[in-house]
C-alpha cells in the first residue's frame, strides 16, 4: 500500500501563519562593511552569530575595506540593533563598534 504525502513546496495557511510568528521574535545578526568613503549596507543576514563573525572576519581583510561589523536585531522589535564585534584586517576589535587603532572614526574617514 502506498503511502500519501503532502505536496513538496506547497504552503497552507496555517504553515504561512506559522512562518510568521517563529520569525517575528528571531534574532538575525548582519554583517557591514566600512570602506574609506562609504559604509555598505547589510552585506549578509545570518541567523548565527558564529556565522557572521566569520563572514565579517574575511570582509574584513577585502581590498578597500577598513573595518567589518557584526549587529544583533531581533525581528519586529524596534530598540534591539546591538553591536556585537567589529573586525580590522581580520582581528576582532576589543569594543565591539570601535576600531582598537582608532584609524577609524565618525564618518567612514581614514585619520
């Protein structure tokens, strides 16, 4: 006897609902690149901070790229944006929003 499935990649109301709700408490974490003139916008969204950290460690070290910060969200709520760690030439800085050899500072500009 052979055995029924549901269809593969269809949504049903409910699964769409629940989509929803296990999204709108999740924290993501996102990665963005500071450049001599600009600061990118988010690069990547992760769902892991270990991810991230390691995407924005090898940003960091990207021709032109000064520096690579890692931000904590939680989706839907507003007042959640956290630094989590910011990488220079593939170090992790001590502070995580603040280059250790303030070689950046306000504004994306090379002392």
């Amino acid at each position: 006897m052979a055995e029924e499935h549901e269809p593969v990649g269809e949504d049903t109301d409910t699964d769409a609902a629940a989509v929803t709700v296990r999204a709108a408490h999740q924290t993501v974490f996102t990665v963005h690149a500071t450049l001599a003139n600009e600061v990118r916008p988010t690069e990547a969204v992760f769902s892991g901070s270990q991810a991230a950290c390691e995407h924005a460690t090898a940003s960091s070290t990207d021709p032109g790229v000064l520096a690579a910060s890692v931000v904590r969200f939680t989706v839907d709520e507003l007042g959640t944006r956290r630094g989590v760690a910011m990488f220079v030439h593939g170090r992790r800085q001590q502070v995580p929003y603040v280059s250790d050899c303030r070689s950046i500072y306000a504004g994306s500009r090379k002392q």
